[in-house]
C-alpha cells in the first residue's frame, strides 16, 4: 500500500502526458469521440504504463508543478508533430479545390470545428481509415510509451530552445508543405494544362460562354483524374505516415536529449 502511496504522483505524471497527447494526435482526438472514452483510454493506457516502467519517487511539492507544466508541452509537442504531417493531407486537397473550383464551397471539419475544403476532408476521411487498416494508431501508442523510455519523469528541465528543437520543428513544417504539393502535383498540373486549353477555345471561338462551360469540365476532368491517381494519392499516404512516425522519434529523441 505504501508503495502505491509512492508512486501515485508519478501515475499522475504519465496521466497527464498521455491526456496532453491524445488532445492533438490525429485519429484520437478526434471531437466526435466522446470526452469520456477518451478520459478512459488515457486512464486505462497509463495504468499499463505505470506498470510497465520503472516510476522514479516524486515528491508533492512545488517543483511537482513544473513537472505536470513540463509533461504536457511533452505530449503536446509529440502529438503536435504527428498532426502536422496529417495536415498536408488537408493542405494538398486545399490546392485541388482551389485548381478545381470547389474553393468557394468548404465543409465543416469535425475534429477542428473550422472550415475546411471539400477534397481535404475527403481525403483526409481516406487517410484517417488508411490509418487504422495499416495499424498506425498502435504506432501512434507505441511512440507516446517510448517516450518514457527516453524522457524521464523526474526531469524538469528539457531542451525546447536547442537549436536541435528549433531545426526538427522547421523541418517538419517544410516537409508538411512540400508533402502538400507533391501530393497535388499531378491534379493541378493537369488542371492548368486543362485552363490553357479553355482559354486557346476562348481565343478562337468568342461565341462560346467559357464561363459557364469550364466550370463543369474542369470539375468532370479533376473527378476522372482523381479516379486515376487515387492509387498514388495511397502510396502518397504511406510515406506520409513514415515520415510522422520518424518525426515523432525524432522529437522524442530531441526532448530526451539524446
């Protein structure tokens, strides 16, 4: 009994970082999840945790605080890192939907409560399910248990301000975005060759109204394209989840000091 005594401020340490993680890593935080089930899981996944590594003696005092202020940037930062990557699914299905059109019409998207474009949040929808039939959600776990490996418990300070942290955060949002444009290369390549053509039939037939028919034949043309990619936009999807799960261990590493 005493022993539990012990090692319950330490319980509450990795509770709080598992919390912190499961508000911003994708699939899980998801606001369609009842605040419940997800209070459960982050309960039920640090008791299997707690019993699993070796919990140092922490004292209730006031550097007690710094550790709980410390264990949630931890969590924030590495689920942070994984929903940036998910993002550039968004961000390369927003530069479809400007090509196309649909960049006038945009969806509510359930986990952010914002706006977001039509073909993101389709593909986006295709991802998160490509996500759990790959098992990358054990992935996603198996990242925040390794973190207790790596960054201890008992350690107030960790390197936020390095130069290591800085150049991996600025890393990941360069290769969000350049992950973002290859992904949509190949739509909104083909979509600019198709308004060329509609503005050579503009030029030679003034006749025609070529606001009224571009507007379905790009849209025609981006949905026959998409059909055709789709295998690609997956294998896409796969290194996007490589990367994350990368990125992850690297800040991992980076907050441990390793």
């Amino acid at each position: 009994m005493s022993q539990l005594i012990l090692s319950y401020p330490a319980f509450l340490l990795v509770l709080v970082r598992v919390t912190s993680f499961f508000i911003t890593v994708p699939l899980f935080s998801y606001k369609t999840i009842p605040a419940v089930h997800k209070v459960g899981l982050s309960a039920s996944l640090s008791v299997i945790i707690a019993t699993t590594i070796d919990l140092p003696v922490v004292s209730l005092d006031a550097q007690f605080v710094l550790l709980v202020v410390k264990e949630c940037a931890v969590g924030l930062f590495i689920g942070l890192t994984a929903y940036v990557f998910i993002m550039a699914i968004q961000i390369a299905g927003g530069l479809i939907d400007f090509q196309v059109g649909f960049a006038i019409a945009n969806v509510i998207d359930p986990q952010t409560g914002a706006q977001s474009p039509i073909l993101g949040q389709y593909l986006y929808v295709f991802a998160l399910l490509f996500l759990l039939s790959t098992n990358g959600h054990h992935l996603l776990i198996d990242g925040i248990y390794n973190s207790y490996l790596i960054i201890p418990l008992d350690k107030v300070a960790f390197p936020v301000g390095s130069q290591a942290f800085a150049t991996h955060i600025i890393t990941v949002f360069s290769s969000m975005f350049l992950v973002a444009v290859q992904m949509s290369l190949p739509l909104v390549g083909s979509l600019f060759l198709v308004d060329i053509a509609l503005g050579i039939v503009a030029r030679t037939v003034p006749q025609l109204n070529i606001f009224v028919v571009g507007f379905p034949v790009k849209i025609i043309v981006a949905f026959i394209l998409l059909i055709v990619v789709m295998g690609s936009m997956f294998y896409m999807m796969q290194i996007i989840f490589e990367q994350m799960i990368e990125a992850m261990r690297a800040m991992i590493r980076i907050l441990g000091g390793v």
